[in-house]
C-alpha cells in the first residue's frame, strides 16, 4: 500500500494565515481539504487531546495527529525541540480511549526513564509501567514505556503483554542507522502484529519519504509528515576571543540562509588576522586573564587560540545566553572545563539557587553509601553544582548525571560541560549550545563532525516558550573555516542508511517461528535491503555506460602492427612478477624483524628504531608465541608510555642493550608504578651508555638481486622485446588507452559484482549464518529435511547479548560450570566490555591464569577462537573478541569489595563502571533463564545479586 507523503514546512506562528499575492497559494480544491481537516481537528479525540493541552498544536502535529486518528501509521521527521513527542502522547491517548496497550519505546534507559515520569504525570502510576532491562515498575500497565530491546524481545518470545496492543511508539527512530543497536528497531518494525499502529518519531532526515515508503511495504497505509522548521528560530555565531559575531552577513536569513551563505565580513577579517604571520596577540592586560600575572588564553606564536573556558562562560552569561550546553568531545575536557571554571572564581548563582542545589544534591544523593562519597568526587561535584557549573559525560555516575539534567531543567546549573552524548533525547533544552570544536574522535580516528551531528548538537539551543531566539556558538579555534561552518549550518539534512544485519539470535527465532524459507522472505523486506534493491536502478545504469565507453577504448587501443590485448598482457604480467618479487623480498625482511622479537626476557632493555631516533623501553610482559610476525611483547617506555610492540613498530628489528630488574606483581594500570619503573629505566640507560646503532642501508637491494636473477621475469621481458607491437611508432598511446579500457573494465566488473551481491543480499547473509548454526548444531534438517531448531537452539532463543553465538557455546561447553558468583560475573564481562583505548596491556585475573577463573577464561578464548575460524569460511564478520579490561573490577565488586577497592589503581571511571556492570547483570539475567545447568541458573542469580548493590543498584524510579 502507498505511503501518503505530506511534507510539511511549517512557517512561524506569527505568519499570516494566507498569502494571496503568493505563486504558491493553495488551490480552492485544496484550501476545502485543508477546511476539512481542521473541522475534523475540532471533534472526536484530537479535539479531546486538544483540550487537555495548555498549547496550541502545530500544523504538523494536527496534520500528524489526524492520520493516527484515521487509522494511518505515522512517520514524523522534525528538529529537535519542535514537539515530535505530542504525536506519540496522542497515540498514548488513543490506546486508553479505545480500550488498548501503547508501547513507548526509546534507545536508552535514561529517555525511558524521562518518559516513563512524563506520562505517570499525566494518566497516573497505576496505567503507566516501565521496563528497562534493569528495571520492571507495572509491566502489564496500559501504558509502557520501555527500551526498543525490551520489546524485540517480547516479540521473540511471543509475551502475553502483546496481546490488546494497539499503538507502538518508536522514539529517536532514526537510531536504526546505529552500527551496533540499530537492527532491533528495524526487527521490531518488521515483527509487529499487523493491527498495531506504528508511530516513528525521527530527527530531520534528508530521504524521510524513502522510509516512509519501506514503512508502507511493511506496515500498510502510512502518512509522512516531515517539518523543518523550527519552533525557535536559531543564530548561528563564532566566539573569537572574547568577542561574540554573527557568523552570516548581516543580510542573510539564518532561519533560511540558503545554499552557500555570504560569511560576515568582519568575522572573516578577524580569522585571517589572526592566523599565524597576524598582527601580535593581546597581553596580560587584557580580558580573559585573572590576575595570573602573566598571558593567560593566549602564550606565544601566531594562530587562532581557544578563548579559555571560563572566558566563554563569562562573555555568555554577560549577553544574557544562559543556561547554556558546552559540547566538549572529551569526557577529561569536560571535567578540566568545571575544574577551570571553579578556579577562576566563576559563581552564576545567587544565594537562594545555592542552599536549594545543596539541599537537592544532598537529597538525591543520600542513597550512596558514604564511604563511597570520597571516590565519586561528591564535593567538588557538590562545590560546582552550587556555583551553577557542571559536567556531563558517560563517566560520570548515573545519579550525578541525573542531578545535573534535574538542576539544569529547573534553571539552577547555568553551564553544563558535555559529550555528544547528550545530544540523544534526554530533554535539557537550553538557551545556546556552544561546540569547541568540529572535529570528534569516532574511536578510530578525528573525524570533522556531519551536518546531521551539528544539527543535532545545536538543536537544543532555544527553549519553546520561553526564548525568542536560540543561539549556536561555535568558539573559534585552529583550522575553523568560517565557509565550512556555514555549511554545516545551513544543511540541517542528513541521510538515513540501515545498519540491519541477521544475528544468530534472530536467526534461530526467525526459524524457530517461520521456517527457514518464509525468513528470507521476511529479511528481504529490511529497510536495509529497501534500500539496497532501490540503489541497483543507479547501478545499472552505470554498467550500461560503463559497457559503452568499453567499446570506444578497445577501439582506439587496437594496432595494426599485431594484437595489442596480448601485448599489454606481457607487460602486466612482467609488472605482477616484479611485484611479487618484490613483495618475497618484503617478507623475508618482515621475517628477519620478527625474529628480532624472539627471545626476550621481562626485564630486558631495549632500542626501538622509530624514525631518525632510536627510542628505548623495557620488556614487562615478552608476550605468547606469535605466528608469522612473532611475539607481541609488550613494554614500557622512558616517557612512561605501555606499548604493545609488532613488527610493523620495530622499524628494522629490535636491539636489547641491558637489562632492567621489573619489580614482582608489576601492575601497567597503575600510573605510580609506571612512573617508577620509567624513572630507573632511565636511569639504567644512563649508566649503559647506549649509542644508538646505525639503520642498514640498501633496503631494495635484496629485491633488486631477486629480480635481475629471476630467469621467468627474463623469458617474458625477451617476448615482450619480439611482439610484433613493441615496434609501433605510437605504442605509448595506444598503451595509454589501454591502461584505461583495463581500469575500466575492472571497475565494470566489481560493478557487476555489486549488482549481483545487493540483490537479495540480506537473505545470503542470512543462510550463511544458517550454515554456522548448522554445523554447530543449534539448527539440524528434520526427516523431511526442513531446517528446524534443535535443543541448543531453543536456549540459544532467549541470549539477546552482541557476542550471542560465543555465550551459547560457553554455556553449551559448560566452560563455566565450575565458577563461583563472582568468577561468573567476571567471565561474562569479557563479552560485553570493551576497552575505550587499544590498551592490550595484559588484565590481571583472581586466582592467577591457572586458578579456576583464568582456567574458565582460557577456555572461552579458545571457544571464541573456534567461532572466528568458523564465521572466516562463511564470509561473516559478527562475532568481538574477549576483552579482560573488567575482570578484576566486576571479580572485586561481586565479592563485596568496596567502590575505592574496585576503582583503586585503575583508570576506569566510576560511571563507566556502573554502565558495565549493568550490562554484564543483563546478560547474568539471560543465563540465569537460559542455562542448561541448574547449578549455573543459581550462580547467575547469585552474581546478578553481587553485582545489584550500593551505587550500581541506584535507580531513578
């Protein structure tokens, strides 16, 4: 069935109703259609809605509203702030009117949390649940909120809850395209019951009406309904210094700046003055210096200077641009910024705001433990609060951060210091959002940041109702390109791209309810697949031109003078000898470095060629056997640095030049313990005298010898010199095009290749994960020869964790069976926690590597091991490897240990540890339902016990 594509552009409410001077007025036939909705707006439950809000709704939400009322699914696509959420409250109100379950789902607990609180306001506790994982408040409530994974779930497991449901709200819809969580929105989306009424609230994206089109394919009759404007017109500004500027010229809209907006000329001379060769920078006596007595936000050299934190906090609160968000990419650059901010003797509250933060900080916090108090930074948390200033980052403990958002949405915290992650629903809307910058570290690499993540970030700025205006303000720094902002600003449009992908837990459910066959049918209605099939129209098209231009190249390439395909297939085929020659010589090379890794002792001091200068460091773990390229040792450096050597970091090969006693029970994780052993290692080298060694020279000789000796590289060099076309007075053009009829027909085969590969390539995914389960034994063929579930599979149904596949097969291999609660709890925490940093440093375990925790840890390696062989030859890439970073913190926790004991010499974040350990507890809870033993059922319930007290068992509901 069709999708009903209505895109609305809502104007300001102080626009004339009708225009008649405009090319653009409606037809009569039109304006009668649009008479008849708003008469249709004013009876029956819209106008019941309508009446209990203390707003008038905007045309998009009438519109949106109306075609839920009809019976039509709904996509709704708009900025942040513009009340996409009044949608999905009137589906809430719908259900009750009619007697049904609503559903409200949402990415993250924190959001679902929030809403949960919102409509337990609005209809009472009593109707309204919670499920979050973690929490279960009134599950089989009318009403209930929960996380997208709660009701993928449910689905999977065909709970009674579905039945009477209704209405699905699917908020932040457009976290479908998250690499790692996004295939459960769209699992739910394909599995609903055909009468629920589905409505998918997103941000702003560019292909809304592609979506809504797959949602009509899998759901039936949907209205889109896409807004861009916002309810609070947004300037845009750069803060140089400590000068606020308009970042468009001063005629420019910057509610509609258009493509390619002039930038104002005054910002763009104090940019180009301040690059380096500018005029000299401002001194002491200038602001942004507190009395340091010396040159505080600018020392030195040329080039544009952040202004300083405290500064930017200051020039806002002085235009009167409070409360305000500081996105700062940087969980420690959050936490400098607060402690910057309390130096410079920043206050932006008064006396009354100051003992009512103490008394609510106090309040909400009086459910930690005290002795846990001094760990978590409680009073300097406390001291900024009080002054208006805080931090907001996922290292932070949930309960911190929860205050935060309570105090900045009351107006109290003026100045809130946060990661992106803010960005994603929790509702703190502000007056101006500042960026410091717009580069991010994506976990791999500084990457600038999209014009989807600045619409995002800066769409919290104006708060509806209260300001007239919100306000962006990005703080000049090195490399801003004012042009390049204007860009970002003015494309408030992103794309929205699948990530789905089969699990082997959506696999063995799909057949389990479905049969092998009706689940291929069922994957190649994805969005991803939607899209996939749609991108082959453009695909094709480029092969026929491809096809073409093939054509005119062998054409111009032919020579009268002999086959010239046959003689360009001996220059190629001298040009691949001499590079596997070369690349032999490669290895050889690698092979005499790796060599070089052999060998060594814990202790041992050695030189590490890195550029013209060598770099010295000591052994502290020799590392396993390695393969080809050796052992990986790992070391620490004279800067204190723990380095994880491979070939490709020992330039050519290392030297050990001494040795260096490493103390017994050395710990890399603890900062004192690497400050002094770099110290003696220091003072070791001292004492050696080392001299650097000289670098070999004549690094191609090897493969330069191979080459002039080779006799087949000789034979074909000798046709080639007797074809008929190397006599061709106009070989080299000829050879030019066919250079490119060669470039081009593999660029047409590899497009062939994608066409082949995205027709129905979710299905082959698919099957080929089928094979995996097959040969593991979760799925088998009956006697008919139907593939159907088998009694591991059945258990393999209800583990939901990213690593299902290596869980199962712990849990089938019994690899645990013989663990206590805490070496449970620790053994599954290698599956879902992953390091923030390549910090392979070698984690300590309880017990020692031959206790009965490292012996079970061993264990699941080689399970994972196994797997990752296995899902090689079937082409697949879903399974992460173990990560030991957690298992002596859980290991601690579990057994009772203290907050400061569990966090002590570490450098994970109490926050951080929170996160994980509920994570670990949700995936405790599937084993304790889904082990095959009864012994290791009561373990998991034991260690999810352990795991749920002091400051991880908090719960803002």
């Amino acid at each position: 069935m069709p999708s009903r594509r209505r895109r609305t552009r809502s104007t300001s409410a102080a626009a004339p109703a009708a225009r008649t001077t405009s090319p653009a007025e409606p037809s009569p036939a039109e304006r009668y259609a649009a008479a008849r909705r708003r008469a249709g707006a004013d009876r029956g439950e819209l106008a019941t809605f309508r009446d209990r809000l203390d707003f008038p709704l905007d045309d998009f939400q009438v519109e949106a509203c109306a075609a839920l009322e009809r019976g039509s699914g709904v996509l709704v696509a708009a900025p942040t702030g513009a009340g996409k959420t009044v949608v999905g409250e009137f589906a809430v109100h719908l259900a009750l009117a009619a007697g049904r379950k609503a559903f409200y789902t949402t990415p993250i607990k924190a959001l679902s949390n929030q809403k949960y609180a919102d409509l337990a306001r609005v209809h009472g506790a009593d109707r309204v649940g919670l499920l979050t994982g973690d929490t279960n408040v009134n599950g089989d409530a009318d009403v209930v909120v929960m996380t997208t994974e709660v009701l993928r779930n449910m689905l999977y497991a065909g709970s009674p809850a579905l039945t009477g449901l209704g209405y699905v709200v699917m908020d932040e819809v457009h976290y479908l395209a998250d690499r790692f969580r996004g295939p459960v929105w769209e699992e739910v989306i394909i599995h609903l019951p055909d009468d629920v009424q589905l409505v998918s609230l997103s941000a702003t994206v560019s292909n809304a009406e592609e979506f809504g089109d797959w949602l009509a394919t899998v759901r039936g009759d949907t209205t889109v309904v896409v807004s861009e404007h916002r309810p609070v017109p947004l300037g845009q500004h750069v803060m140089v210094d400590d000068r606020l500027l308009e970042l468009y010229a001063g005629h420019v809209d910057p509610t509609d700046p258009g493509v390619d907006p002039p930038i104002n000329p005054d910002l763009a001379q104090l940019l180009r003055r301040q690059l380096p060769g500018g005029p000299p920078r401002r001194g002491p006596g200038d602001r942004g210096v507190r009395g340091r007595g010396g040159p505080g936000p600018h020392r030195g050299g040329g080039g544009v200077r952040p202004t300083p934190r405290f500064v930017v906090v200051d020039e806002l609160a002085q235009a009167d641009l409070l409360p305000a968000i500081v996105f700062i990419f940087s969980r420690a650059g959050c936490e400098s910024a607060v402690e910057q901010c309390l130096r410079a003797g920043v206050r932006l509250t008064n006396p009354r705001e100051q003992s009512e933060i103490r008394l609510l900080v106090e309040e909400r916090c009086a459910a930690i433990p005290p002795e846990d108090l001094a760990v978590l930074g409680y009073d300097r948390f406390v001291e900024a609060a009080v002054r208006g200033v805080a931090a907001h980052h996922a290292g932070m403990l949930p309960l911190f951060k929860e205050t935060v958002e309570d105090l900045f949405s009351r107006g109290w915290v003026k100045v809130v210091f946060a990661t992106e992650t803010l960005a994603l629903g929790i509702n703190m809307p502000a007056r101006s959002v500042v960026l410091e910058k717009l580069v991010k570290w994506d976990g791999s690499a500084h990457v600038d940041i999209t014009p989807g993540e600045y619409t995002q970030l800066t769409g919290r700025a104006g708060r509806r109702g209260i300001d007239t205006e919100g306000h962006a303000v990005v703080v000049a720094h090195a490399g801003l390109d004012p042009v390049q902002l204007a860009g970002l600003a003015s494309r408030r449009l992103y794309p929205l791209r699948s990530s789905f992908r089969p699990t082997y837990n959506m696999s063995v459910n799909l057949v389990a309810q479905v049969g092998r066959e009706r689940a291929r049918e069922v994957l190649e209605t994805s969005f991803a697949q939607f899209q996939a099939d749609r991108g082959v129209v453009g695909l094709a098209r480029q092969a026929q031109t491809h096809a073409e231009a093939l054509e005119g190249y062998a054409e111009a390439m032919s020579c009268h003078l002999g086959d010239f395909a046959q003689y360009m297939g001996l220059r190629r085929a001298i040009t691949d000898r001499e590079r596997g020659l070369a690349k032999d010589a490669a290895a050889a090379r690698r092979a005499d470095v790796a060599r070089t890794l052999d060998g060594l002792k814990t202790g041992d001091v050695v030189e590490i060629p890195v550029g013209r200068r060598a770099q010295h460091a000591v052994v502290v773990d020799p590392g396993g056997p390695g393969g080809f390229d050796g052992p990986r040792p790992t070391v620490l450096t004279t800067d204190r640095q723990v380095r994880r050597l491979t070939v490709a970091d020992v330039g050519t090969g290392l030297r050990t030049v001494g040795r260096l006693k490493v103390p017994g029970g050395f710990q890399v994780r603890v900062p004192a313990a690497r400050r002094d052993l770099a110290a003696r290692l220091r003072s070791r080298l001292d004492e050696l005298d080392v001299t650097p060694s000289g670098r070999p020279g004549g690094r191609r000789d090897r493969a330069r010898t191979a080459a002039a000796e080779d006799a087949a590289l000789e034979a074909l060099r000798r046709e080639l010199r007797a074809h008929p076309c190397h006599r061709c007075p106009d070989r080299e053009d000829h050879a030019r095009w066919a250079e490119r009829w060669e470039r081009l027909r593999d660029e047409h085969a590899a497009l062939v290749r994608r066409i082949a590969g995205r027709t129905g390539s979710i299905a082959a995914v698919f099957d080929r994960t089928c094979d995996v389960l097959r040969t593991l034994g979760y799925l088998a063929l009956d006697d008919d020869g139907t593939l159907a579930v088998t009694p591991d599979g059945q258990w393999l149904r209800r583990l939901y964790a990213e690593n299902d596949l290596v869980l199962a097969e712990c849990l089938r291999q019994g690899v645990w069976d013989e663990l206590d609660a805490p070496g449970l709890a620790a053994a599954v925490s290698t599956l879902v926690y992953r390091s923030r940093r390549d910090d392979d440093t070698g984690a300590h375990v309880p017990g020692g590597p031959d206790g009965r925790l490292g012996r079970a840890l061993d264990a699941a390696v080689r399970a994972w091991s196994q797997l990752e062989d296995l899902e090689h030859a079937a082409r697949l890439e879903t399974i992460q490897p173990l990560d030991l970073g957690l298992v002596e913190p859980i290991h601690r926790w579990a057994a009772g240990r203290s907050l400061d004991a569990v966090l002590r010499g570490s450098d994970l974040a109490a926050g951080d540890f929170v996160r994980w350990c509920k994570q670990v507890i949700d995936v405790l809870d599937q084993v304790a339902g889904a082990a095959p033993t009864a012994r290791l059922r009561t373990t998991a319930e034991r260690a999810v016990l352990g795991l749920r007290r002091g400051v991880v068992a908090y719960s803002a509901v």
